[in-house]
C-alpha cells in the first residue's frame, strides 16, 4: 500500500484535497503537517483536524512553521476567506493536534516507513527545513508531488510568481535544488491545463450541480467551503468556476493515469529578482547565443491532467 | 498622400537584412538607418545595413553607425545563429555604399529635434535608442512611436529560460525605453514562429523566382536555417525582424494586440531580461506597451515574397 504524508496549508482547495486523499482506501495517508501560507499556522491546523472529521478520519496533524523562511509572511484570506473555509461558520473540531513539530514529524515518519511519498500543498518551508536538519532521511523520499510554481504566462499570485512558491521562494529553492524525484504541478493544471481537450479541470456550474445532488454531509462542506475560491474567480472571469490547484496535486500523486501531458525541465526558483521573486524559471534548452547549454532536468511538470476523472474523483471522495 | 517615416535601428543580420530590404521597397519613408552591436559586432552590422541596400536596389538612406556596445553588460554576439559574417557566411562584396561620419545617435537625435511624424522600429538591442533618450528625453518625445521587435510572453528558451536576446542583450537600455513614455509597440518572438515560419516549400519558391532578392532571401539565411534545425529540430529559416518590418509597413497584419504595463527584471541572473507583463492591471498602471499577440503569417508571407519579386 502506498504511503503518503501530506504537508498543508489547509485552506477550503486543501480542504477538498485532503477530503480526496483520505477517502482512498488504496492508499495510507500517515500522518497531515501543517505550515502558514493560505492561512496562519494556527487556522491551517485548525482546519486540516476540520477536514479529518468530515473525512471520517483521525490521523496525526502535526503544526509546523508559521512563517517563511527568510522574507516576510504574506497570506492569501482574500482567496480563502478569513478562516481559510470560505467564512461558512464551519464549527471547532474535537480532535487535536500533535505536540511534536511537523519538521520532527516528517523526519521521523520518513525514518520509519519505506517508501513514502509526499505531497505538499503549501509553502515549502517544513520540508526545506527537514531537508536541511536531516538529509539523508530525506532522501529516503520516494516522492514529492508538488502543487507550486507555473509555466511562463499563467502565474497568478505577482505578475509571475504563483502563491505557494512566492510565499517561500527560498525553502523552495532548497526542495527544488534537493534530488528526490520531483513532480510539479503548476497553478495551469487547475485551470483547464494547457487548453488540450480532455484538460478542463475547473468546476463548472453543472459539476457543481452534480456535487450538490450527492447530498452528504461532505459535498455540502465542500460546496460551504468553496464560496470564497468562487467569488475570486467570479471578480477574474465573471462565470461560475471553481479552480482547485490542491485537488489536481492530489489527483496526480494518487493517480498518475489521469495525467494527460507531462514533460521533464530544469526548474529553477528565482529568489534575486526584484520582479520576478518566487518565479519557477523553467528551462529546457538554450537559445540564440546560448544554444549549447545544457540544462539537467531535475523536476517533472504536469500540464495537463484528464478533468473528466479529476471530477469524477472529487463526487467520489464526497459521497 | 504623404509617406510614413521611420528611422531604422538595426544590429544588421540575416533576419535584418531580410527587414532592411523589405522597408526600402515599401511605402515606407525611411530617412535613416542607425546601426548598433548586437547579433554582430558593430563593423559587421554596419556593413550588413550598408549590403542590404544594394540589395533592396531603390534608395540608400544615411547609414550610421551608434553603439559597439550594451549601456553596462558586456556584449555578447550570436555568430553561431547568423554566420561570422551576420549573413550565412556568404562573403558578399564590399557594398558601394557609405557610412556617415556622425554617430547614430546625434542623427537619431537630430531626426527627433526636426520632425513630429517620424517613428522608430528597432530590430536589435535598445542601446542606442536608449541613449538618445538620456541625452535628450524632450527631443525623443517627438519620436510619434516604436516598433520593436523584442520580448516573449508565452514562449520560452528564445535566449535564456524567459528573455528575447534583443532585450537581454541590452536590458538597462531596454528598461530606458520602456519607461521613456514614448508608445511602443512590441513584436514578440512568439509571433514570429509558428505559421510565420519560412518553411522549405516557401524557400523552394523563393529560389524559383530567379531573383537577386529572392536568392538574398534564401542565402543569407542559410546558418540560421542550420541553427534552428539542429536546435529546435525544425527545418525553418524563423524570421522576428522582418515580422516586426511586417508590422510597420502594414499594420492590418496585425490580428491580434493587448496593451500592457510591461517592466523588466534586471536583478536576477535567472530571470534578466525577462519583460514582465501586467495581463491583470495589478499596478493600475497605464499601459506603456502594446503587445502583439497573433499576426495574419499568410499576409505576412505574401509581402516578403512580393519583396523578392
């Protein structure tokens, strides 16, 4: 059974990743770690032990880093609400958190257990720090799938810079630059990929319908939730569509058969550029005057992900 | 009608050449060609400028030559995407044509000081434009506007990851220009490829036509035919100049446009040069560029055959 540990910063799209993850009974979910990004430390903790409950599930959170490691802390409430769920007064959980750090956690747990994968939903700064504290465990990583980053011309959060890479570009650095095999799924993945057909990843109206008709106590915390997330895209394209990036990361580290395009590159992490800070610079090849450098891939890249099944997963996980 | 007027700034190589040839058989007005390092050193941009008009074979403007060097980077030439000649390594004669003594940016500047109706369209680094907006930012604002080839938006690996060489060549002078207040149309790399690729069928017809152009076309063009090949694995001769030539010399090629606030990173050794464009109006900035996003190729072809007839 494949094993996973999930590092997050549970707003209402990690809300509904952890909802998918945890609802797969092929797969262990070992244990949560928690870090700021969308929200504080805190309220990410919070509602990671909220997504626990309605998932039916009471596995280890473990609080980590509330700020970044170098630069200042920037937060997105504005996407996710104040409380990071949408502002829906979604009650308190029972269940509590770990007192043992998220970076002691995942070092831990990675010693312990063969083979485990990870996935990260927010800002890299627990696994930058483990990586930093504990190599050689952490090489023992058989994966990291990564929501973060994205191509050139669909950044979202600077002109170029997508939230959870400009939150800590430079925990980033050190994940991107560290040699477990890495997979990337930029912010485009959530937004119909990169427009082939089959890629239409945002929630419509009608597959919102659908959600709301499988009548659980978790499609109606789903659609709670994503109030917030709808209204941001309402301001940006004034339909109705719901962009999941955590869901797609989840998608792709638990069912690789749904990627529909993936290619290899060397990603680099700008952490100098005065304009381009937190960018995922990714390259391929030389060009012109530089056509004979050679770039090592070190990061696989999504940029396509089948939306009819990335759907189809989310009714399951709610049902 | 009167003729449009435009000032040529060029760092003259095969695609230059190609624009150059294309501009002085147009309807265009073009009462200068200023020269500036860049694909080449500057003799041999010089040089290229002067052979093209032998080769448009109507009018020679005033050459001259401005810059041999970028504002503060060191210059770095692409003899391995042009030849070591800037035109296939065709060794064309010496061209009975002259160069001004004055330097290209005193003309330029002179051009700006004496005329309200001239633009400017750049095919190479922005250096010497850069500098004429330094030493006389009042005289420039009579420049009407600029047509720059320079930039990608979408596309990657041009030159580094996300910069064009035109623009990562000279970034601070680029940064000047973007911020000179004076309009600037910008024609990215990502038009110029793709449909707008001269194919081996577009070459064979080229070669057909049996003329001095048409060989020109094809000939100069030869090691950039070669560099693409083995580094893009496309047999294609790409041309960004003569797109950007396209652009000026009739602008319904244009199909497509969005005006942008655009700035340029110059901190970072990754992302140097890259042109950062503002799709969302985060900055509420006016917009200081219009981005060309889709061209009309077939149109676009057809004036470039026209020009080797």
């Amino acid at each position: 059974m494949r094993k996973f540990i999930i590092d997050t910063d549970t707003g209402s799209d990690d809300a509904i990743a952890l909802l998918m993850a945890l609802a797969d009974k092929e797969i262990e979910v070992l244990a949560l770690t928690t870090v700021f990004g969308n929200v504080c430390l805190k309220q990410a903790t919070r509602n990671a032990l909220i997504s626990c409950e309605f998932a039916g599930v009471n596995i280890p959170v473990y609080p980590g880093m509330d700020r970044p490691l170098v630069r200042e802390r920037i937060e997105a409430i504005h996407v996710h609400g104040s409380d990071g769920l949408g502002d829906a007064g979604i009650l308190d959980p029972k269940l509590k958190a770990q007192s043992k750090h998220a970076v002691s956690a995942l070092i831990d747990l990675i010693s312990e257990h063969d083979d485990v994968e990870l996935i990260t939903l927010g800002p890299l700064t627990n696994v930058a720090l483990a990586m930093r504290k504990a190599p050689e465990v952490l090489k023992c990583l058989k994966k990291i799938t990564c929501m973060g980053g994205a191509q050139l011309g669909y950044a979202a959060e600077t002109e170029v810079a997508e939230f959870n890479i400009l939150a800590d570009p430079e925990a980033a650095k050190i994940v991107f630059e560290f040699g477990v095999p890495l997979v990337m799924v930029p912010l485009e993945v959530c937004l119909n990929g990169d427009g082939r057909e089959g890629a239409e990843t945002i929630l419509n109206e009608n597959d919102l319908m659908s959600i709301q008709a499988i009548d659980t106590l978790k499609s109606d915390f789903l659609l709670k939730i994503s109030s917030s997330l709808l209204k941001f895209h309402e301001i940006y394209y004034g339909d109705v569509g719901l962009e999941l990036p955590d869901p797609c990361a989840v998608a792709v580290a638990l069912r690789p058969d749904l990627i529909l395009h993936a290619y290899t590159a060397n990603v680099s992490v700008d952490i100098s550029g005065s304009l381009s800070y937190g960018q995922t610079v990714v390259n391929t090849k030389g060009g012109t005057v530089l056509e004979d450098q050679i770039y090592v891939a070190n990061v696989t890249i999504v940029s396509a992900l089948d939306g009819r099944g990335f759907k189809s997963m989310i009714e399951e996980a709610v049902r | 009608m009167n003729k449009r007027k435009y000032i040529i700034d060029t760092d003259t190589a095969s695609d230059d050449a190609v624009a150059l040839v294309m501009a002085l058989r147009s309807d265009l007005d073009i009462l200068a060609i200023t020269c500036t390092a860049g694909n080449l050193s500057l003799a041999k941009t010089t040089r290229n400028a002067r052979l093209s008009c032998v080769f448009a074979d109507t009018y020679a403007p005033p050459i001259y030559a401005g810059s041999d060097r970028p504002l503060v980077k060191t210059l770095v030439v692409g003899e391995n995407v042009h030849g070591s000649d800037g035109l296939g390594d065709m060794f064309y004669p010496e061209p009975d044509v002259q160069l001004e003594q004055e330097h290209a940016v005193d003309a330029m500047l002179e051009i700006a000081r004496t005329h309200k109706d001239v633009g400017l369209i750049t095919l190479g680094p922005l250096t010497n434009v850069a500098m004429a907006i330094l030493l006389d930012p009042i005289a420039m604002r009579n420049i009407t506007h600029i047509i720059a080839m320079g930039g990608q938006y979408r596309m990657t690996n041009g030159c580094t990851a996300n910069a064009e060489f035109n623009i990562w060549v000279d970034g601070e002078a680029a940064k000047i220009v973007l911020e000179s207040g004076i309009p600037i149309t910008m024609v990215p790399l990502d038009v110029c490829y793709g449909e707008a690729e001269i194919t081996a069928e577009d070459r064979a017809y080229l070669k057909s036509l049996k003329s001095a152009r048409g060989d020109f076309f094809v000939d100069c063009n030869r090691h950039l035919l070669a560099y693409n090949q083995r580094s893009y694995n496309k047999d294609i001769i790409s041309m960004p100049d003569p797109t950007a030539m396209a652009v000026a010399i009739d602008p319904s090629i244009v199909t497509s446009y969005v005006d942008v606030y655009t700035q340029i990173e110059l901190r970072s050794p990754l992302s140097y040069g890259q042109l950062i464009y503002d799709f969302y109006n985060r900055h509420k900035k006016a917009a200081n560029v219009r981005l060309i996003t889709k061209i009309d190729a077939q149109k676009f072809k057809t004036l470039v055959f026209k020009t080797a007839e």
